[in-house]
C-alpha cells in the first residue's frame, strides 16, 4: 500500500517534467543556469570541502546542471524517473566516458549501489516534490554517499498552502516542505546539517532553501 501510494504520486508530480516542457521548462533553465548557480549553488558548494570524484545529478533533466558539474568532477551519474530525459541525455552525452545514465522509479535510487558516490547533488527538481517522495529519498541519498560525502539538495521553503495542496496552484509551482522539516528529515536518517541558506526565486521571498548535507 505506502509503495503504491508513492507510485501514484510521482505519475502526479514527477513526471511533469519531460518532452511536454522541452522548451517552456528545460530551455528556459538552461539559459537562466548561470544566474541560478552563481546565486544558490556556488556560494553553498565553495564552503564545504566536497569530493567530486563521483558525482550523482539527482532529477538531471536534459543535463544543464551536469555540463556546471562537469568542470570539478572526475565522474557524474545521471538520474532521472523521466524516459525522455534519459532519452535526451544519453544522445547529449554519447561520446562522454566520464558520464552515466540511470533511471530511477521516482521514489528510490534501488539500482544504485551503496557507497556508491562522493557527493549527491540536485538543484531545481525536488522544490516541487510532495513531502512522502522527499522522506522517501533522503535515506537513499545517505545510503548512496560514502561516508564523509556531502548532498547538496535545493528544496522547497513553502508553507503557506499546506501539506495537502496542490503544488501547481503554489508560486512557481513548490511543494510543501521548509527549511526545518528538511532539516528534522535529514537529521532523522542520520545526516549532518552542514549548511541551511534561504532564498527567494523570482520575485517570492524565502520561498526556497539550499541545504547541504554530510554523511559521518
């Protein structure tokens, strides 16, 4: 039944995010890539002492944040639940050997090995996941990184319409997650809370957080 429940969500929410977008979504990401790392990821990523020999791009899309990524890491496994994307991402990056392409269900990382990578990272895709996919991952984040490696997960910080809204009537379409709830989850499988930073995105204050995550 709780598998079930989670299957049905991730055909509601995470498979939004494909061929349909192609241009509205991923095109329009992929030219605001930069704006975005210089605000969120590169002030986070410079304060911690990762180890980018393996780095997993949880929900890659059509790879924007992989070619960033590409400039510090030895490797990078892709992932993504979206047939399309991987589709996509496996012509894009056919004759790169330091890349690898995984699909996963929407609720775990089951066909990735434990200790598998140094760092996980996702920006940009789990702002719109529904709480039980979010509870669902985290401990499959942990389980992926070797000890010592860090996650680097961009969330949601909106409360506002509650735990049982629909996140496509929120400001740019996030789900029901905060700062703290991120944290209490984290904290819960076993993470250290290395980092917590607040943002707004567009013109909506504090609607989203960067948090990075250390394994022991």
């Amino acid at each position: 039944m709780f598998f079930n429940s989670l299957k049905n969500l991730v055909k509601r929410n995470s498979l939004l995010w494909g061929e349909d977008v192609a241009e509205a979504y991923h095109g329009a990401a992929a030219r605001d890539m930069q704006v975005h790392w210089d605000q969120f990821i590169e002030p986070a990523r410079t304060r911690h002492p990762i180890d980018y020999s393996h780095v997993i791009d949880f929900a890659c899309g059509y790879g924007r944040n992989t070619d960033f990524l590409l400039a510090w890491a030895e490797k990078v496994t892709m992932v993504d639940v979206n047939k399309h994307n991987i589709d996509y991402c496996k012509k894009k990056y056919v004759n790169n050997p330091r890349v690898s392409i995984k699909e996963c269900n929407g609720y775990d990382l089951r066909d990735i090995p434990d200790k598998f990578c140094t760092f996980v990272y996702t920006f940009d895709s789990m702002v719109h996941f529904p709480p039980k996919i979010v509870k669902a991952y985290l401990p499959e984040f942990f389980r992926v990184l070797k000890p010592g490696g860090y996650a680097l997960v961009h969330h949601s910080n909106y409360t506002a319409g509650g735990s049982g809204a629909n996140f496509r009537n929120s400001p740019h379409w996030r789900n029901y997650m905060s700062a703290e709830i991120f944290s209490n989850i984290s904290k819960a499988v076993g993470f250290i809370i290395a980092d917590q930073t607040v943002h707004c995105w567009g013109d909506v204050s504090d609607l989203d957080c960067v948090t990075v995550l250390k394994k022991p």
